[in-house]
C-alpha cells in the first residue's frame, strides 16, 4: 500500500457507499488461463486485496468486507487449503504494518478456531494493535458461512432467553441482529461478485436484505480501482427504495 493511500484524493463524483462487500472469485481461472498453479491465482488475488483496500480509502468507502475462505473452502484438496492457510499466514505478517499506517482496523468474522494455532493469535493481535483505526473499517470473512452464522446467532438468543437475559416475545430483527457476528456493523449498502458467477454462495444472508448486487466479468486477480470506481458509479446510479413506493 503506497503511503499516500489513505490520503483523500480527488473527490468520486457520487456519494460512496458506506459499506461494500466483496466476494472474490475467479483466482482459479486465472491461474488456469496462464497454465499456473492455482496458488498463483490466489497470490495475484491477495494482491489484488491490497489493491482494493486502498481503492476503497480513497474512496471514502467506511467499511469493506472481503470474503476470503468460505466454511466450503476447507473440501478444497488438502494441498489447496494449506496454500490458502499459508497465504493467509504470510499476508497477516506482510501487511499489518501498512494497515495500521493507513488507519484500517481489521476484524474478522468466521469460524476462526479451525485455523491453525499460530494463525488464530496472529488474527487476535492484529484486531488488537487496529482496533483504534477509523478510516476504513476492512472485515474479512474467514471460513465463514452464512448459514452457520444464523444458527449460531438463533442458538445465542435461545441462551440469553434460557438465562433470562431476553424475553423472547421481545426478540425482533434489530436485537436478532445483535447475536449476529456483524452486530453493529451496518449491512452492506453493494456487493460485488467478480468472475461472472452471480451467487451468494453462503455470504451475508441475513445482512443482504437490501444489498444492490453487482456482478463482474473481471476475475478476481485482475481486480483493480478502476473496477472499484465502476461498481461504485453503477450504485450511484441506481435507486435503492427499500421496499417503499417511488416518491
Ligand atoms: C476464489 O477463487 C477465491 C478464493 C477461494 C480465495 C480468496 C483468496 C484470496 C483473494 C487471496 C488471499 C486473501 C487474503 C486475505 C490473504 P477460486 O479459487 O474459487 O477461483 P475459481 O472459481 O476460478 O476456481
């Protein structure tokens, strides 16, 4: 990341998004077209990440969140995963310094335990040394699965009501959503899909409620701010009613 990247540049000729979600698909193919191993793809694609990031800073993006390992991604072939674990490894240590420079606090949301010890006090550390930073709020979803996350939240209210911590007959969306991983995190204003693919594929089922979607034909590695600006200009571009009547 350049140090000039959290700099406010010029001004995009809209009013950006609050919150921008990512799902970032096609390293395969990208690896495949140019005869490379897959861990290639996924390489490019973690510099592609470094590039969004900055994208979004200048932006004037508030919160980013990138799915990066999905709760399916763990049936990848065991060489696969452990280059994406590896990846991971690497990435935390390579660019925690320019994220904390650059006033970007990272959290993370998944089943984080499944990771390898190392990797897990890595992710606590880095919470901890950006949880001060405002200027970019950069979520990455980590062996995360939508679903699961639902359950957990649905079993998490059960608790408190067992407790009598809640009433249930109380419990409605704004309280639910506090037992979700995201709480306090507004939902997502656009997602953006790269590679062609128009899935969720498991991603903020619960926080896409109202999400305008946008779906790229660029694969992930090739990602860059010029794509950014264009999926920020088409949301600006299109108008969000949330369920209510036209004016
Ligand atoms: C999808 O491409 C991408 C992933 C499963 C992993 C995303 C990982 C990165 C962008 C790099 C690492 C990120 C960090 C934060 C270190 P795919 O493999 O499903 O591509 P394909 O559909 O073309 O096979």
């Amino acid at each position: 990341m350049s140090a000039t990247a959290a700099e406010p540049e010029t001004a995009p000729p809209y009013r950006p998004p609050t919150h921008v979600a990512v799902i970032m698909d096609g390293n395969g193919r990208w690896a495949a077209a140019r005869r490379l191993p897959r861990v290639a793809g996924h390489r490019a694609g973690a510099r592609a990440v470094r590039r969004t990031i900055e994208a979004a800073i200048r932006q004037g993006v508030r919160w980013l969140t990138l799915y990066a390992f999905s709760s399916e991604n763990w049936r990848r072939p065991a060489g696969e995963v452990v280059d994406l674990t590896g990846l991971l490894r690497q990435y935390l240590k390579s660019e925690i310094d320019e994220l904390q420079a650059n006033g970007v606090r990272l959290r993370i949301i998944g089943d984080r335990t499944r990771f390898d010890p190392d990797i897990q006090r890595d992710l606590v550390a880095a919470e901890r040394l950006t949880a001060a930073n405002r200027r970019l709020n950069l979520i990455v979803a980590l062996s995360y699965g939508s679903r699961a996350e639902i359950v957990a939240a649905a079993r998490a209210a059960a608790e408190a009501a067992r407790d009598g911590r809640l009433d249930l007959a109380t419990l409605d969306e704004a309280m639910f959503e506090g037992f979700l991983s995201t709480a306090g995190v507004p939902d997502p204003d656009v997602i953006i899909r790269t590679s062609g693919e128009q899935r969720l594929s498991n991603f903020l089922m619960w926080q896409a409620a109202y999400a305008e979607f946008i779906f790229l034909d660029v694969l992930w590695p090739d990602f860059d701010a010029t794509h950014f600006a264009a999926a920020l200009a088409e949301f600006a571009r299109r108008e969000r009613r949330f369920g209510a009547r036209p004016g």
